[in-house]
C-alpha cells in the first residue's frame, strides 16, 4: 500500500500522454494553441507502460489516461491494450474531449474499458463553437452515444464559467432523466495557459447547487464513493444523476488518493504544484527500478497537505504558467 505523509492512501494515477488538444477551449488555452512539446519531450509509450508497471507494483489500482486528448496522439489504443493487460490494475480508464473517440468505442470495450469521462461544456452546438472555438459538437454527442450503446458508464465533464454557459446547468441536469449518465459540474481553475490568476471565483459548489435546487427542489444528497471528489446529488426518476466538483474550493484534499504525470513525465502531487520529480529523466538516465521506487515514496513523503499549500509555492515562482492541456486536468 502506498501512504503518503498525511496518512493518505495513493491508489490512482492520471497520466497525460499528450500536451496536444484538436479544441482550443478559452478557459484551457490561448485560440493560437501552445508551444507543443517535441516528441522527444514526451515520454514514449514503452516508458509510459514501464513506470505504470512498477506503479501498479507499488500499489496503484487505476489508471486515468488523459491528454491534451488522447486520441490525437497516434496508435493509443496500442498503449490502452497493454496498460489493460497489467497484472494488478484494476480499473483503466480515461477522459476525452469526443472528436475521435466514436471509432474506437467498440475496441475500449473489449479491453475492459467500464467508465469514460466527457468533457462537454454545453449542450448548445453555437455556445460549443464559442467555447471551444471549434465546429465539432456532433462529433462529441456521436461519441456519447456509442458509448452509451456499449453500455460503457459516461461521465459528463462540465466547466461552469460565468458569463459562458451558466444556461446550461439546468438542461444538463435535465440530460439526466432519459439518459443514464453522470453529469459533473465543476468550478473553474487558475490554469488557462496565459498566466492569470484568479483571486476568487462566482460559480463556486455552493451557487452551483443552488441553481439546481430552484429547477429541481427534490434533488436528493447520495452517499459519496471512497475518494470522491464531488458531491453526488440524484434527481427523483432521473435515470442519471448529479456531481458537482469543488476543484477551486479544493474540500477534498483531506482525502485525495490522487498523482499526475505530465506528458513530458513530471510527477505531481497535487494539480496544484509545478511538478516534484522527472521520471522520464530517471528513467532514460538508466535508473533501476528498485531506485527509482524508493525516489518515488520519498516524493510521496513531501506531499503538500492541500491544494491551497501546493498552489501557493507554485505562486512563488513568478514565471511558472501552465495550462490544463498539459496536465491531464
């Protein structure tokens, strides 16, 4: 089992395989896009599958595959077979924008893929286009129902964003009851690629749930998973239910179980520091893995004890930007 200095469990890893995204969501990145990383940059997938081995060894049970979107980087679905054949693991999964993913539902499948998350700000195709700045919304609910048909779990990823698509918290709700999915809304984050921070944010948890309770007074509180980072709401006859994730407000740091690796391989204990250790760099330096074990469990030991601590050394270096296409948030 894995521990980290605050007595946390460490169970789950998300690891983002690229920087590269076919969106330009505003609130992830500037419309030009980024400076890409080189393929050099990025770890290969034999690496990928090397340190997810001696990971899940280590005591990891899920891996969440991220981007960027996933999908853009070429031959995924051979890095996804192989990752779901790891002795140990039990749960792959990943989250994606939608755009490529329809052609590939039916082989994630038969790997044993149970649960996909889908980023979909708005179920409104001219607030889609504004959003992300891109013409692709059939392709997005496409791919929503083919997993659907495959009866693959669908997790809606919402950003609320004042101003942009607040109108559509209550027709995604609505989803809900003839569909069922889990639609998440989650409060926006200080990461857009430009270097703005935020001081503070409108459409936090509470409001959220308070825009929902006016349309739908008889949403009930369900119990929350093991780790869950949102708070699980369902609407009486709704076939789906609500999630709403305080990831700015940050209530569930006390029981995070959660690491990163970025696609250039930086470990993160937090989606809020600027990176704790290349593992990439361990491993093309030649480190063996009983070394490269023990580096990590004492980077496990320096975990920050909130989002709020790991944001504020972040913050200290007045020159770190990131963006979440870089990330895997």
């Amino acid at each position: 089992m894995l521990l980290d200095n605050h007595g946390r469990k460490i169970n789950y890893l998300r690891l983002a395989v690229t920087d590269r995204c076919n969106l330009r969501c505003f609130y992830c990145m500037p419309a030009e896009g980024l400076d890409w990383l080189s393929r050099t940059e990025l770890m290969t997938y034999e690496e990928i599958l090397h340190i997810c081995t001696l990971m899940v060894k280590m005591g990891i049970e899920k891996v969440r595959i991220t981007g960027g979107e996933p999908f853009v980087r070429k031959d995924i679905m051979q890095l996804l077979k192989a990752l779901s054949k790891l002795d140990g693991l039990k749960e792959l999964t990943l989250t994606t924008n939608g755009i490529l993913t329809a052609p590939y539902v039916g082989e994630l499948k038969r790997i044993g893929v149970r649960s996909v998350n889908l980023s979909l700000d708005t179920l409104d195709a001219n607030r889609f286009f504004a959003i992300t700045r891109r013409d692709e919304f059939a392709a997005v609910t496409e791919t929503m129902e083919q997993l659907l048909k495959h009866d693959i779990d669908v997790k809606i990823n919402t950003v609320v964003m004042a101003g942009k698509n607040t109108q559509d918290i209550i027709p995604l709700v609505e989803l809900t009851r003839q569909l069922p999915v889990s639609v998440r809304f989650i409060e926006e984050m200080p990461f857009n690629g430009e270097g703005h921070s935020y001081s503070g944010i409108v459409w936090d948890y509470v409001k959220i749930l308070e825009a929902i309770k006016q349309a739908f007074p008889g949403i009930q509180k369900t119990p929350d998973p093991l780790y869950s980072t949102a708070y699980n709401y369902h609407v009486p006859g709704h076939q789906g239910s609500v999630g709403i994730i305080a990831a700015y407000s940050r209530t569930f740091c006390g029981t995070c179980n959660r690491i990163r690796i970025t696609p250039q391989g930086i470990l993160k204990n937090c989606l809020y520091d600027d990176g704790v250790l290349n593992i990439k760099d361990l491993m093309r330096l030649g480190v063996k893995d009983a070394e490269l074990e023990e580096t990590l469990r004492l980077t496990f030991n320096t975990r920050e004890k909130d989002g709020w601590q790991a944001e504020q050394k972040r913050l200290e270096n007045p020159n770190f930007h990131e963006s979440m296409a870089t990330i895997g948030g």
